[in-house]
C-alpha cells in the first residue's frame, strides 16, 4: 500500500533531494501544472536569454551574430546536450524543424537504407502525426510501400522480411504505456528492419538509452519536458554507424557539406548536419538551449525515481478518492511499463478538466474521454499531487463542471 495522507505528502517533499529545482523556474502563483508533458513551463533565465538574443545579437550585432554569437552552432550544440539525457553520443543527435517533419526525414533514411522492402510498421492508436507522417511517406515512396498497423503484443508476429522499419512510441501520449526499448529493438533487428523510436513523451522524463537498445533513428520534441516553449525546435538521432551513409529527401542547403560554397549540387554533409534541412530558427532555438539549464546537475535517474513516486501517489489517491465517481487509470499501474503521466478515463471528462483548470489546476484532456496528468519532478511536490486530486474530487462531488461555461471546446484541448 502506497501511503496517501497530507502528512506523508509534507515530509516527503521535506526530504526531497529535487525540492531545490522549483525555484528554476518561473511558475504562476497559485497554479499546480499537471501538463509539463504537454508544454513545460517558463524555465528562468529564458526570457533573459532571449532579450539578450533580440537586443544584443540581432539587433546590434546583425547578420554577424550568425558567427559571433554561435547561430549557426546551435543545432548540433543543443542536440549534444539532449544527447546524455536519452543514451546518445553528443553528435548522434541534432536539433532541427519539428517532430512530424522529423519522422518524415528519419523514415524515409531508414527506408532507404533497407531497399527492397517496402513495409513500415507502427501501431493503431499512435499519435496521430506519427501514423499521418507514415501514410504521407509510403504514398509518396509508391504504391509497393505501406504503413501497417498492429496492436502491441503482436508486432513480433508482424515482422517480416518485408518490413523495413518499425516507428514506435516510446511513451504512448494517452496511457502512458512504455515499451521495453531494448526488447522491441532486438525484435525489429533480427526480423532486418530498422527501429525508430519516438521519444516525445520520454525526453527529460524517463531515462532512455538509445545506444544502449542499439536503436537505429529517434526523434522527439523540445516543448514538452524539455520545455522549450511554444512550438520549440525537435530533435533527431541517428546511430553513428549510419550517420556517413543516411539519406533523407528534405536536401535543404543546412544539409549541405558546404552551405556556403554556394553550388549547384547537393552533396550531404559528413555528419549528422545531412539530417538538417534550412536555417535554423534561432529565436525558438535560444530558448530551448537556455531552457535546457533546469536539467543541471540532475541525472534522469533521479527525476525517473520522483516521477514514479509521484505517479504512484495520483494512482493510489485516485482510487481512494475519484473510483467512486467512475473515474477509471487507463495507465499501467506498474511503473516499468509506465511513463510520466497518467490517464483518467471520465465521463464528460472535458468539462470535469475545464472545472478543474479553472480551479488553478492545469491538466488536459484526449477525445474522447482521457483527462491526462503529467508529473514532472523537477517543479512538482507530493502536496501539489495531494491537493490536485483533493480539488478534483470536490469538482466531482458537487458537479460543479456541470457549469455551462464547462461545456465548449475550444480548438486545443
Ligand atoms: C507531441 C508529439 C508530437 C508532436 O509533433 P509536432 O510536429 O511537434 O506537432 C509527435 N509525436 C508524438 C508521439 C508526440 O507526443
């Protein structure tokens, strides 16, 4: 039994070895931010850092900043910091456009280094721009390729010698299910295909170790634990024994051995510059390097302890507390296989979210029926879990989310 009480909650955030990491960032007062996986908040020293950005190196420095100030860098330094913290060597790994466009290169290099084969497997149920990145590859690759959709559990007996690469998720982004990266890595490998992982919901949240799995592509996004703000910069890995041979379609000049001889030909850069495609958008790039600061001096281990417990304690109060009112955890119980956030499926789930957001609790909602809580341990306490599950279960109680003002959706949820 997990102990719930307030009093557990105070003297574990007491003794908490992370409670010192708040203070890195610049939170709202009075909010408790359950959606970090969603978009992390404003880490300090970011707005600092872009001020500095626009007034010093854009507007006095002008288009010298591109080499004083390090711009053109930027890619292949803040991929090198993302790097440890998701198992890679410093130049497996690159900062570039967005994730969707991200699995577009990644999938179309891994196809093309498995000629011949013209199936990639994913699974139903994926997030969505995974699967419509994938059905936008293999209708453009031609009418050989195809994207084939198979429940977890049954990709060993999907793989064939037809598959050219298998796209998962590493963390599903409603359940929070996570794959034993290593296990389906060696599956893809002994069946010839290329493993590709997304690591959107595992970057700075769970440890990942690419290069351990052996895993061949990754890909992942900047805003969400990583908290780069607003439509953030992605990233991607390739293993070193594919960066001298990897192709990609997107043969922007940023991919170039030399963007600036300024020749007709494209010849792709040695190294993992040849996944880049244009000019680095060097504003949304300042902010995630400097926003990239919260994760000093703490190693992933240490943030994976705290997210379980914390996750651990939302599962056992949400029993206690919101089983009654029918709430049901989508998310496995036992942490090996979980992420960093959990997954309540509600009837009339969106307005019960709206309610509670607007009693300063911030989490958000799936169709059709998923309220998602995502912890993150570098900002969040054990008495925030307790007093977010308190207020919830007030809503709950007095059907306050039955409120009019509860019921419209806006365009994001
Ligand atoms: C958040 C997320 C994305 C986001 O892709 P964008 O191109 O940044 O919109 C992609 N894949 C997964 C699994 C995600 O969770």
């Amino acid at each position: 039994m997990i102990p719930t009480s307030l009093d557990w909650c105070r003297a574990q955030d007491a003794a908490d070895p992370l409670a010192h990491c708040r203070d890195r960032f610049d939170l709202p007062e009075s909010t408790i931010y359950l959606d970090g996986n969603s978009l992390g908040p404003l880490p300090r020293g970011v707005a600092e850092r872009l001020a500095h950005v626009v007034a010093s190196e854009w507007r006095t420095d002008l288009i010298k900043s591109w080499n004083t100030a390090g711009w053109v860098d930027l890619p292949r330094r803040i991929g090198a910091r993302i790097a440890p913290m998701i198992g890679a060597k410093p130049h497996e790994v690159v900062m570039a456009d967005s994730t969707s466009v991200n699995l577009f290169k990644v999938a179309a290099a891994a196809c093309r280094l498995n000629p011949g084969r013209t199936e990639i497997i994913s699974e139903p149920g994926n997030f969505p721009t995974d699967l419509y990145m994938m059905q936008g590859l293999t209708d453009f690759l031609g009418p050989d390729y195809v994207l084939k959709t198979v429940p977890r559990g049954e990709i060993m007996d999907a793989l064939g010698p037809n598959t050219a690469a298998v796209l998962l998720t590493h963390v599903h982004y409603v359940t929070a299910d996570m794959y034993d990266m290593q296990a389906v890595t060696d599956l893809a490998h002994k069946a010839g295909a290329m493993m590709i992982w997304d690591l959107s919901h595992s970057a700075g949240a769970v440890p990942v170790d690419l290069n351990g799995a052996n895993a061949d592509f990754a890909v992942g996004c900047g805003y969400k634990y990583l908290n780069g703000g607003p439509g953030a910069p992605a990233f991607l890995y390739v293993a070193e024994r594919h960066l001298e041979v990897a192709r990609q379609p997107l043969s922007g000049w940023f991919g170039h051995k030399a963007p600036f001889d300024f020749v007709d030909d494209f010849t792709p850069a040695a190294d993992i510059r040849r996944m880049l495609v244009g000019t680095p958008p060097v504003l949304g790039a300042s902010a995630l390097d400097a926003a990239l600061d919260a994760f000093t001096g703490v190693d992933m281990e240490t943030i994976r302890r705290k997210s379980v417990a914390l996750g651990d304690l939302f599962i056992a109060l949400s029993r206690e507390r919101l089983a009654r009112f029918g709430l049901e955890c989508v998310t496995p119980e036992n942490p090996r296989v979980r992420g960093s956030h959990v997954s309540l499926r509600c009837d009339n789930g969106y307005a019960v979210m709206q309610a509670l957001i607007d009693r300063g609790v911030i989490g958000d909602f799936r169709a059709p029926d998923h309220m998602r809580f995502g912890f993150t341990p570098l900002y969040l306490g054990f008495e925030d879990i307790y007093r977010a599950v308190e207020i919830l279960e007030d809503i709950l109680a007095r059907e306050t989310w039955r409120d009019a003002r509860y019921q419209t959706r806006g365009a994001v949820t």
